[in-house]
C-alpha cells in the first residue's frame, strides 16, 4: 500500500514537473534558437546593441541565459562582442556574404549529389510539391513567399543528402549571410533568372542524376555570386 503511495505521490511530481517544464522561460538552445532567428528575420538591425536586461525581459529568461546565449551566437558570427560595452548584431559586408557563398559551393554541391542519390519515392513527391509552390510563387509575384520556399529547398536537398558535417557547416554559413540572401530575390530580374535555376536542381535530383544535380547548383551558386557583387 505505501508502495502504491509513494508510486502515485511520484507520478504527481512528475507530472508537476512536466507542466512547470512547459511554462518554464527559454534557456539554453531553445533561447539561442529564438535570439538567431529574431536577428535573422531583421527584427534585430545590424550594429544593434543586444542589452542584457532588455532580451531578458523580452524572452523572459534569466541573465545568465541570455549572456549564453550570445556568446553562442558570438562564435556563430552572428552577434560581435565590444569590450565593456556589451554584444550587438554583427553587420555581415558584401565582400563577406561573397566568400561564405564561394565556400558554400563546394558544401551545397556535395549535398545536391548525395540528395540525388538518396532520392527515395516519397522524398521526390515532396520535391514535386516543392517544385510545383515555387513556380507558382513567381507567376503571382510572391518574392516574400518565393524567398521562403528558397530557403526550403536548401534545407530540403541537405535533409536529403543525409550529410551532417556539411549541413552543419552550411547552417552556419547561411546564418552569417541571411540578410544579403533575403534580399537576392527583390534584386530587378533575378527571381525570372533563379526561378529556372532552382528548378534545374530540382529535375536533376528527380532524375537521381548527381552529376546534373552537382553542375545544376554550381551554376545558381555562381550567379549569386554575381549578384551579390552587383549589389556592393
């Protein structure tokens, strides 16, 4: 009987527990996730101070938490940190934005070869999907919702490649340059030029032909190349 007792008694902690767990205020990596994505959605402007109490306050977390917090997204090169004078968003240059794209095609294109050989049936239903949203995007001329799936579809091919070193490193690599990719699309002609060129990649993977899928995202990685240096 007292077993049942101390049984029931621990099944009520737990449960209280669980239920302080799902108000409790973000900590830890669901904080950092929160802060990265606010800076990446512009909600935070470059060479904006990130003041300790005032992010505390927005996410309910502790100090601690948000100092953390920021010196993860420090190391991610998001956030600079200014001797005795706190952290801010750090202001990614065009020269910048240049390089991470120059590396990323080594990475991007690694993953678009893997993603056409992993192709299983139901993956290339989701592509088609995927592939289907993005033309439709550009015929109405939604570039926000154009831009949206863009970033889908990197994520889905490196999903698909099933590569975790290189989509690791390619997550961080696009955090850093986020606010010149959100701008690409609004650049004058450039969703009519992308739009083929992300469906280029897409056939490619459909077809599970690593070599087209490889050669297909080097050439639209070129051009945002291109671009970006028109933009400087």
């Amino acid at each position: 009987m007292r077993a049942r007792r101390r049984a029931r008694k621990g099944q009520t902690e737990m449960t209280d527990a669980a239920i302080l767990a799902e108000n409790e205020p973000a900590t830890g990596p669901d904080l950092t996730h929160q802060i990265r994505e606010s800076i990446l959605a512009a909600e935070f402007a470059p060479h904006q101070r990130l003041i300790e109490a005032d992010i505390s306050e927005r996410y309910g977390a502790s100090r601690a938490a948000v100092r953390t917090a920021l010196l993860q997204l420090a190391s991610e090169g998001l956030v600079e940190r200014l001797p005795n004078r706190g952290a801010r968003v750090r202001a990614i240059t065009v020269d910048e934005a240049i390089e991470i794209v120059e590396v990323r095609i080594g990475l991007e294109t690694l993953c678009a070869r893997k993603a056409a050989e992993n192709l299983t049936e139901a993956d290339a239903r989701e592509l088609r999907a995927l592939r289907s949203d993005i033309e439709d995007a550009v015929s109405n001329g939604n570039l926000v919702e154009y831009s949206r799936l863009n970033q889908e579809l990197d994520r889905r091919i490196r999903d698909l490649s099933r590569h975790g070193t290189a989509t690791q490193l390619l997550e961080r690599l696009r955090a850093q340059s986020a606010r010149h990719q959100f701008r690409l699309p609004f650049h004058p002609g450039r969703a009519s030029q992308s739009a083929p060129e992300h469906i280029a990649i897409i056939d490619a993977i459909l077809t599970k032909d690593p070599d087209a899928a490889e050669a297909a995202t080097r050439a639209h990685l070129s051009g945002i190349v291109n671009v970006l240096r028109a933009l400087d």
